[in-house]
C-alpha cells in the first residue's frame, strides 16, 4: 500500500514535476485533476528533464467528483493555509490521501467544506503567502511516511 497525493488543477509544470519526483521516490501514486495548465506528453516531458515520469503512478481524472468516487472509504487530507489544525497533529496511515489545489487559488471551498475535519496547515509566518506547492506536498508525505515507518524504503 502506499500513499496518495492528489493535485486539483495544478497550473505550474514545474511544481508537479517536483511533486511527481517526489512520488516516484517515496512510491506514491500521483493523482491529476484536470484541466492541467502545461501538457504530460512524452515530448514535453522528455524536454523538461522528466526522465524519472516513467517510475510515476500517474493516474488523471475530469474532475474532483471522479477522483473522489474511485475511494469511497478514503482518508482525505486538504492542504490549506485556512485550516487550523497542523498537519503534524493528524495520525497518518497507509493509503490516505493528500489533496492539494492549484497555486493561484488553492482549494475549492466546496473541497474544503467536505473535509473539514482533515483540513490541515504547515506553520508558517503569517506575512508570507505560502510555501511553494512542490515543498508543501514533500513536507506531508515525508511526515506521512515518518509516522508509518517508512515502509518500503531505505
């Protein structure tokens, strides 16, 4: 088993191939709600240094609904600078899922809404917008990871 991240509508390449790195090194399966805002075929990527996309479980939806269906008894946290719970404060388990939005807007609030038990923060000064999103999903998986031991890896 392993972890999910989940990007709605990520618009910046660059931070999702981050993100897709991080996946492919950790074992997480990369979860794409579109519209994307940059293209995933071959060429692109194989012009944009890419060459590890092959060792990523990638996985796109049309929509968050879709997505949300395919794990009805999913575990789902949202990332989002409004939440008041940190995400250190949550117990974390294999197969959960870690829902980010894209970098202009963040989450819907109908996202929100739904999991708003889950809604977690990273702690940040409060004068700064926030992290970058590639940094952002490194730093919840990682602890993700740190609290089930991580499995799989060495």
């Amino acid at each position: 088993m392993s972890f999910h991240i989940c990007l709605v509508e990520p618009e910046i390449p660059n931070n999702t191939g981050n993100i897709a790195r991080t996946c492919a090194v950790t074992g997480s399966i990369l979860h794409l709600i579109r519209p994307l805002g940059f293209s995933t075929d071959d060429k692109y990527l194989k012009r944009a240094g890419m060459d590890y996309w092959h060792h990523v479980d990638v996985r796109y939806y049309d929509s968050f609904d879709e997505f949300q269906s395919s794990f009805p008894k999913g575990r789902f946290f949202c990332a989002t600078t409004k939440a008041q719970k940190h995400y250190s404060s949550f117990e974390f388990r294999e197969g959960d899922i870690f829902v980010f939005g894209k970098e202009t807007a963040g989450l819907p609030s109908e996202i929100l809404e739904t999991y708003r038990e889950t809604c977690m923060r990273i702690p940040m000064k409060p004068d700064i917008r926030s992290l970058n999103l590639g940094n952002s999903a490194a730093i919840v998986i990682y602890e993700a990871l740190r609290q089930t031991g991580y499995p799989d890896l060495v």
